[in-house]
C-alpha cells in the first residue's frame, strides 16, 4: 500500500517502461528457471544413482536395494529438493524485490542535499511532513514484516553457516572418495550458497550505514523554516537506522560478512583438525 502510495503521488518510474523493472522482471525469470534446471539435473543424477554418496540410498546394503526401496528413496529425495530448491528460489525472489523497491527508497530518495539526477522520484517526497511519513511508515512496515521474519533470518543464518561448513569439510577430508560428479554437486552447492548469504548480509551491511548517511543528511538548518528545524530535530531523535534483524539477538551489521567468511573458516579448520588421523 505504501510503494502504491508513493509511485502515485511521488512519480515513482513507470513499471511499464522503466529498464531496471525490466532487468529486475528479467532476473526473477532467471532464478526461477535456474532453480527448475538444477532441480532436474539433480533428479536425474538421482534416479540414474540413487546409492550416490549424498543420497540415503548409500547406507542401504545392495542386498536389501530392492525395486520399492530405490522408488522410496528416489521419492524421499525428490520431494526434499523439491523443498529446498522452491525455499532457495523463494527466498531469492524476496530479496531481490526487497532490495529493489525499499532500500532505494530509504538510501537514495529520503536522503537530503544530493543534485536533481541523483533522485527518481519527486522531490514534494523530500519535504520535512512527507519525509516523517514515509520514514515513520517504513520503519513500522519494517518491524512488522521481521517481527516474523526475523526468526527465519536468524535461523537461515545459522544453516547457511552449518551447511557451507560441512560442504567444505567433506570436500577437504573425501576429496578422493567423491564420485567426480558429487564433487561437483558440493562445489556448486557451496558456491551459491556462501556467494548468496553473503548477498544477503551485505544487504544489511547497506542498509545500515547508507541509512545513517541519510539520517545524517537531515541534520542542520536545511528545511526552511525554524518550525521545520525544530520538528526534524525532535523526529530524528527518535529514528533509529533501518536494518535487518531479529530483536536485538541478531542484527546484521558493519561486518557481518566477514564473521560469516571468518566462521566459516574457522569452523572447517576445527572439524578437520578434530578428525585428523
């Protein structure tokens, strides 16, 4: 309701017309038939391997590996990646919607003092009463959205943490035992996963100090007016930056990303040390 708000009041660019809903029209359509491709890649190593070295098919003896056995794991399988890969791309998708439509809003658009090429939208938006409403309305949307996403985050965090960790460790310690095509798989799978989580927590990295750039920006006597002064000084001292977060138990900040590559790497040195022959 809000983004309608702004795009019929404001002059949000056409979506009919502007190339970045195009590209961002392009990438989701992308993601989507990325997410379908590797979901049919590996439902075919599976069914033509369901005894691989990833698969539950690998701790049932041969003997016992009859025709119903392999069609359940198969199924089992399936319907896990299915899960997986509809998670991964929906996850995806939200952020990239996310990141398209609200942190430009907060980043660029409310911040002050920039030249007109520098904004899209009107500059009424940048006005002391719109700014207070539309700061106010993005924060209240932003504490109800990750009052229930913010658990998710949390614990996305932790598994993309404990599932690149373990790919890792089985690629360093059973390099020489993995199939050449569950290599790949691994390498692939860690790939996206720590290049998209890191996406992920740079977004927040973005959003924290760019946000503080524009809370920055309203300070001074720039609105015109000393009632507008002093309205402003009261209202940004009780605006906080925007950020991704769950309460206080876990925000994503300045170096976020860093402790996520220094946990990663500190915990695969620690499983393979505490395995070490």
């Amino acid at each position: 309701m809000l983004f309608g708000f702004l795009a019929g009041k404001y002059g949000i660019i056409n979506p009919e017309k502007s190339k970045e809903h195009i590209y961002l029209a392009m990438f989701l359509e992308f993601l989507g038939l990325l997410g379908c491709v590797c979901y049919v890649l590996i439902l075919t190593i599976l069914i033509y391997d369901p005894r691989g070295a990833v698969f539950l098919g690998d701790l049932i003896p041969q003997k016992y590996f009859y025709f119903p056995v392999k069609l359940l794991v198969i199924f089992f399988h399936a319907y896990i990646l299915l899960s997986i890969h509809t998670g991964s791309v929906a996850v995806g998708t939200a952020t990239a919607i996310y990141s398209f439509y609200f942190a430009p809003i907060l980043i660029r658009e409310l911040r002050i003092g920039k030249s007109r090429n520098f904004y899209k939208m009107s500059a009424k938006l940048r006005r002391p009463k719109n700014i207070r409403h539309v700061y106010r309305s993005l924060q209240i949307i932003q504490a109800n959205i990750f009052s229930f996403l913010g658990r998710f985050l949390f614990m996305c965090h932790g598994n993309f943490l404990v599932s690149t960790l373990f790919l890792n460790f089985v690629l360093i310690r059973y390099w020489g035992q993995l199939q050449i095509v569950t290599k790949i798989q691994f390498l692939i799978w860690t790939y996206v996963l720590m290049t998209f989580w890191a996406c992920v927590l740079e977004l927040g990295r973005f959003l924290l100090t760019k946000g503080n750039k524009t809370l920055r920006s309203w300070k001074g006597g720039k609105w015109k007016s000393a009632t507008n002064n002093n309205l402003m000084k009261k209202f940004l001292r009780s605006c906080k930056p925007i950020v991704l977060s769950y309460g206080k138990q876990f925000v994503v900040g300045r170096v976020s990303v860093l402790a996520f590559f220094r946990g990663n790497m500190r915990g695969t040195c620690r499983a393979l040390l505490t395995t070490k022959k």
